[in-house]
C-alpha cells in the first residue's frame, strides 16, 4: 500500500507528525511518498489567494502521485483544501481518492462547540477553513460563529518562540470560544499545550486527516475495516 502526501509547505515538526499519525493508521509496512512544492503556498500568500498557476501545480502534484502508483493521498495545506475539493470528481475517476487533511477537524469543532476560533499563521489559510467551517456547519445542521485569530509574527518561528506566539495569540480568544481551531497542520505540536494552558478543546489536523485517510482505503477496497 502507498499514500501519497502532498505539501506545500513543510518543517521538521510537521512531516514526522504527518508521518508518525499515518503509520499509527496504516503501520509502519505503509509506503509515504511524498511530494512538495513550497511555490504554491508562497504564490498564494503573495497574491493573497490560489491563482490558476498555483493551483495548477497542486493537481499537477495529485496526478504524480497517480502516476506513482499512490493508492491514495492527503492534501496537506489547508490554504489550497479548496483546490482539493475542486480536484475530487477526476480523484474519483481514476480510483484514487484525495483527502483533505483538514475537512474531518473542522467538523469536529462544529460537533464541540458554539463559537469557534480559528488560529493560523497566515491570512491565506483563515478564509478556506472559515468556508470549511461554514460548510460543515451546515451539513450538521448547526449555526457556528467563528472568531479570526491571526497570529502575526510566528510564521517560521523556531519551536520556543513559536509556542510563546501560540500562547500569546490563543490568550485574546479563549475566554470567549468553546473550541479553538488550529487552521494549519505546523501548528499541531502546540495542540495539548495550549488545550491544558487555557482549559479548551483545541483541534489540529494531523490526526484527524491521517484517520480520514484510512476510512478512504477502507472504502475503496484497499485495506480492511
């Protein structure tokens, strides 16, 4: 079996917790191939959204992993899971489903809570998953409000300072959400220490993508439920 794992932005942090959810799903036997094109985020954050040649490339990196002989695999950028959507009729098609690393976390924190924060730290990544949000929320049957918190300052950060920026930034909404949302999968490291810190459910994406992951195989045949 062989996933494949579609970046446009990585660190350190990110790939081994990417790597260490999948295999906690899949087990270690589990082939990853991964992909990455850090233009696509950087056009994106530039012109403020995903132009045609970003979005582009990201399905020209969906079909490389078809090539590849991937079986499925996890868009991991929440500020292109539009691109994703778009791209799921010719996933379909050619057998090879496309999960969005994100989708299942925000239902999540409509199924938690009220109102919702929503922490990143890029405005690109605030408004696909406020959509996401919205979406779902109406899917569920359940009107959310959304609180934006932009924490400026903590893109490319090293893991201290990035947590102190976390802890500074979650302090301005906690006293007013029920859950806090972590809009990007970089962020997930912080996920326990800003939940016990403030006493609030906070949800990021790794986990919950590596499990939708898994449901995807077991769906299309690939592996047993």
């Amino acid at each position: 079996m062989k996933v494949g794992l579609i970046y446009t932005s990585t660190t350190p942090e990110l790939i081994g917790l990417v790597e260490r959810e999948v295999k906690k799903q899949l087990g270690d036997e589990v082939e990853l191939f991964s992909l990455q094109d850090p233009s696509i985020l950087g056009d994106t954050r530039e012109a403020g959204y995903v132009t045609a040649p970003a979005a582009a490339r990201l399905v020209g990196m969906y079909m490389k992993a078809v090539e590849e002989g991937c079986d499925a695999m996890l868009n991991l950028c929440s500020s292109v899971g539009e691109v994703a959507d778009a791209a799921q009729d010719i996933a379909a098609y050619v057998g090879v489903p496309i999960v969005r690393v994100d989708e299942e976390m925000c239902r999540e924190a409509v199924r938690k809570g009220q109102r919702i924060g929503i922490m990143a730290t890029l405005p690109t990544t605030l408004e696909p998953t406020r959509n996401t949000i919205k979406r779902v929320s109406r899917e569920c049957g359940k009107h959310v409000e959304l609180v934006d918190c932009l924490v400026e300052g903590a893109f490319g950060l090293d893991q201290e300072q990035f947590k102190k920026k976390m802890a500074e930034s979650a302090a301005t909404i906690a006293g007013s959400v029920d859950v806090i949302v972590f809009a990007q999968g970089s962020m997930a490291y912080c996920e326990e220490y800003i939940a016990d810190k403030y006493g609030k459910v906070v949800v990021s994406s790794p986990r919950f993508g590596a499990l939708e992951l898994k449901k995807a195989l077991i769906r299309k045949g690939t592996i047993n439920g």
